[in-house]
C-alpha cells in the first residue's frame, strides 16, 4: 500500500532532470502535502479532504445566511484582534519526551 502514499518532485538539475521522492506516512498526510503543492502550483486541489472542507465552508456561509433571513444580527465588523504579547521569546524544547 506504498505505493498510494508516494510522490515526486522533479526539478531541472542543470542539463538533467531529478527528482525528489517521498512517501508520505498516512493517507491524510499524502493530501495535504500534495494539495498544498497543488495550490503553490496553481493547480486545482483534488483530495477528498479538501472536498469536505470546502463543502463544511459552504454550508457554513450557507447557515449564516438562514440566520439573516431570521432577524439574527451579524456584526459587519469582525471582533476586535487582540494586542500582541510583550514578549515573543518563548518556544516549545521538542528534545523533552512527553509522558
């Protein structure tokens, strides 16, 4: 089942062409890596992830219609964003296993 989850990159190598090979280490993984490709590209994003996310995004524009036609008020302006920490020295040490 290798063999679903690989993919290459080619790429002009001087006069030759290489390529860069991967296999991804899940089915989901696989997608987002070549749909993320894909849209770097300019080319259509064709998973079944990318399906559903965009049909949960239509549906959800589509509820938030319903609710205008229901006299429910939707604020034109988007919450205010808050300030930027005073401090952006922090990280995550990966070298620390977690239990």
């Amino acid at each position: 089942d290798l063999y679903e989850l690989a993919f290459s990159i080619s790429y002009d190598h001087g006069e030759a062409e290489a390529y860069l090979n991967f296999i991804a280490p899940s089915k989901r993984e696989f997608h987002l890596w070549t749909d993320g490709l894909s849209a770097l590209l300019g080319s259509p994003m064709g998973s079944e992830q990318t399906r559903l996310d965009l049909e949960q995004l239509l549906t959800m524009e589509t509820k938030l219609r319903l609710l205008e036609l229901e006299n429910v008020p939707i604020p034109e302006q988007p919450p205010p964003i808050p300030p930027p920490p005073t401090n952006f020295n922090f990280c995550y040490d990966c070298s620390i296993a977690e239990p």
